[in-house]
C-alpha cells in the first residue's frame, strides 16, 4: 500500500510545494497534463499536505459513490463559504444535514413540479429570444456569456422562485451582476495559500462583501414572498407552483429538521449553481455546433422539422422529442463539462486502489480526463453526438465515462432541469435564428477558464432572422 507522498507529482519547492506552479483559469487543464505524465494516481502539494489526484473514470466513480459517508466537500471550502457570508445549503451539507436537505430538494425536482413550471421556462426563452432578435436587427454581436448568465438568472427566478427578475430585459443593476463575482472569488481563496482577503482587503473584495449582501438580501425576498402566498392560498402547500413553495412545504413538514437558514442556503445554491453550469454548457454548445457544420445542420433540421416557424413556443411534450439536440448536449457536457474536477475530503481513513488515504486528506478527483482518451471512447476528442445514440450509448459506455452531473447518492439534482432549459433556449435559437458567425476576438477557438466552473472566453455570435421566421 502506498501513500500519498510517496506518489510521482510534478517538483515543487520546500514547504510552499507547487504553489507558484499553478495557474488558477488553467488548473484543471495542468492537472491533466499532469495526469499524462505521472499516470492515473500522483500528488499535488498545494499547503502543507500533498493532495492525491485521481484520474482513472472507475476509481473517480466509485469515490463519487461513496458519498456522503466516505467523503464531503472540503472543511476548507465550508469555512470559507461561511466566512463570505454564504448560507449553507445541500451543496455543502454533509451527514445527517444533507440527507434532510436533499429529500427537501428533491421532492422540489420532482417532475411533476418540474412540468408545472414549464409555461415560466417559456416565457423566458421568448424573452432571450426579443433580446437576440433586437441584436440580429441591429446587426450586433451578442456576448454569449452575459446573455446566457440573465437567461439561466431569469429561468431560475422563475421556475425556482416565482420572482419575476427579468435581467434580459434590463440593463441594469440586476442580480446577476451580483452573482457573477461569487464563484470566481470562492474558487481564488480556496486555492489561495494565504488569507490575504483577512488582512489587506482589497476594493474587489469590498465589491464582494455587497454583492454577497445583495444576493442574501434577494434571497431572504424571495422567501418571504413565497410564505405570504402559501399563508394567502393553503392550497400550495398540496400544489406547489415553484421549486421554493415545494422546498418551503417539505420543510414544514414535522420533524423534517429543516430551518428557515437551510432553506436560504439552498435558494442560494440554485441561484450560483444554477446560473453558471447551464449558461456555459449552452455556451459552449453553440460554439461546438457552429465548429462543425454538418452537426449544425442536422440539429437545426430536426428542430425546424418539428417546430416549424418556430412563432409558437415549443411544448414540453415536443422538447422531449428533440433527440439529437440532447445527444448534442451530453456530447458538449463531455467535451467541456462545466465541472472538469471535484474536490473531496476523506471521512475516514480509507484507500484508493493501492493508496492509503487518511483522514481529512484532499482527493482531487478528474472528471474529463478519461472522457477524451481514445483508450475508453474511439475518436474521443471529436464532437460526435451520434456517439450518444448508437449501440455504444445503448450500451452506456460513453455514459460510464462522461459523468458532467457527478454520480451517486450525491448527483445533481437539478439534472434534469438542466437539460430542459439547454434543449429550451438552443430550440429557439435554430428555429428563429440562422448563425452567421461564432468568433472570439483573436479569431481562435474559445479558451477554457476556470473559476469554480470552466466557462468560454470571449465567444460572441452574430445571427439574422431565420427567413419563415
């Protein structure tokens, strides 16, 4: 059995390690360079213990699987979480908290519930769609990022909340704007090796402490609308209208052992995980497609051939049928999952294959790696979305490779939301629009950035109005 520091790892200095190594957008992508040189198991020394890193797809599976009881997100992460103000929710929890908060969630994500709120999805998609036919009409470049973080913001407003936030139809100071610095600065200082942000405070990080305020301000609002409408219609204590109203009647339930903070924490958590993860998945979607022509056409046939002019909004029923639009998306979730690596903490002292991995140790684990190896998936680093359904996928294989969801008892539970607000806003965009353009500004393709997730740089896109549009 092996252990941790005896493990291969790239060279770093005495007692700071490979601190001055690390490029924070790029740390994901070293990794697995990294992985390529040292193998499937080496060691990263970023504080004052090495932390292994797992790159084999099974052994990151299986440490998924082990959660909650085998491991948690990092007790690092938790205090600096808390220390910026952040309430906890089930991203966070472990134990006995995250197995009361995750019945609470869901219960909210059952898709019944889900179906209810579709007609909110709806009107959101139509408003990113007069947002994008005003920029077409001018002749304007879209930036996707921002446009797509106010269409993932609104959609969780929507459905999550009943809020009517609306930031696609304003300018200015909207919550997204709030949101947007929350990651970024939660993933700096988990990777920092000192506090500096405790001693010398820098005017970032006093734009932090309000965006923090702002976003908990929201949220406390967002509550307590939803408790004046349940107590001014019991009936949505039976017949919830949004994903909060359902998380709101779980935790009155008796002893459900949910407080008022546990379900602000999660509000929270929707709002982050919700608007980063899915905007950069449609993101990076958009890009692959506009890459490769013949998959563009083929999903832009299928969604003309369904929805036709594409004036009607689609139905629940019809998004349901766009299947190689969904093929396209878990093909781009396993090119460029939005989540390229995991962190975890060892409950216990425990192993992983032939290494021992004590108490409290950080396991890094690699999401993507195996994802683009010819050795799991043949012609693994093209874009192929037919992979998804041929006899491989029937079959699962690239699905045992790919996990952009996690895996689990602790997979994401707004999966399937997920997927319904990609298929939503990429069917309007190919029913209404034609692509004439999806550059970056040096002309090259989108880098990948990390900041908690792996988000595009600088894609922008120019479209005109589809003609029987």
């Amino acid at each position: 059995m092996r252990s941790i520091a005896s493990l291969p790892g790239p060279a770093g200095l005495p007692v700071l390690g490979n601190v001055f190594q690390i490029r924070l957008p790029q740390l994901h992508r070293q990794l697995e360079q990294w992985a390529e040189q040292f193998g499937p198991f080496f060691k990263v020394k970023l504080g004052r213990h090495p932390t292994l890193v797992v790159a084999d797809h099974a052994l990151v599976a299986q440490l998924l699987r082990e959660r909650p009881e085998g491991f948690k997100r990092s007790t690092h992460m938790e205090r600096i979480a808390a220390e910026m103000g952040l309430k906890p929710g089930v991203f966070g929890a472990s134990g006995d908290d995250w197995k009361r908060q995750r019945r609470m969630v869901m219960a909210s994500f059952d898709p019944t519930h889900v179906r209810d709120y579709f007609p909110a999805l709806q009107a959101t998609a139509d408003r990113l769609h007069r947002r994008w036919q005003q920029a077409a009409r001018a002749g304007r470049a879209i930036e996707l990022q921002p446009d797509l973080m106010r269409y993932t913001v609104d959609t969780i407003a929507g459905l999550a909340f009943g809020a009517e936030v609306n930031t696609l139809e304003s300018d200015g100071d909207v919550i997204q704007q709030h949101l947007d610095k929350i990651f970024p600065a939660l993933f700096k200082r988990l990777v920092s090796p000192w506090p500096l942000w405790r001693w010398f405070p820098t005017a970032a990080d006093r734009r932090l402490v309000r965006s923090v305020a702002e976003v908990n301000h929201a949220v406390d609002g967002f509550i307590a609308q939803a408790r004046a409408r349940m107590q001014a219609d019991p009936g949505l204590r039976k017949r919830p209208r949004n994903l909060l109203e359902a998380m709101i009647a779980a935790a009155d339930e008796p002893d459900s052992g949910i407080t008022d903070e546990q379900v602000a924490g999660n509000v929270m958590t929707m709002l982050l995980a919700g608007e980063d993860t899915t905007a950069n998945t449609i993101a990076w979607m958009i890009e692959l497609l506009w890459r490769h022509p013949q998959a563009l056409a083929r999903a832009t046939a299928e969604v003309r051939g369904l929805l036709g002019d594409g004036r009607a909004p689609p139905t629940l029923e019809q998004i349901g049928q766009l299947d190689y639009l969904e093929a396209c998306a878990h093909e781009t979730m396993r090119l460029k999952p939005v989540a390229p690596m995991i962190g975890l903490e060892a409950l216990h002292d425990t192993a992983v294959a032939d290494v021992q991995v004590p108490r409290g140790a950080i396991v890094l684990a690699l999401m993507r790696r195996d994802s683009v190896s010819d050795a799991h998936l043949p012609e693994a680093t093209r874009f192929l979305p037919e992979r998804w359904q041929d006899a491989a996928a029937a079959a699962g294989q690239p699905k045992r490779v790919s996990m952009p969801f996690g895996a689990g008892p602790r997979i994401c539970p707004g999966r399937y939301l997920a997927l319904l607000e990609i298929k939503m806003a990429m069917a309007m965009l190919l029913a209404r629009f034609d692509i004439q353009s999806v550059d970056t500004p040096n002309g090259q393709p989108a880098g990948e950035w990390l900041s908690f997730t792996m988000a595009p740089v600088g894609l922008r896109m120019r479209l005109a109005e589809a003609a029987a549009a």
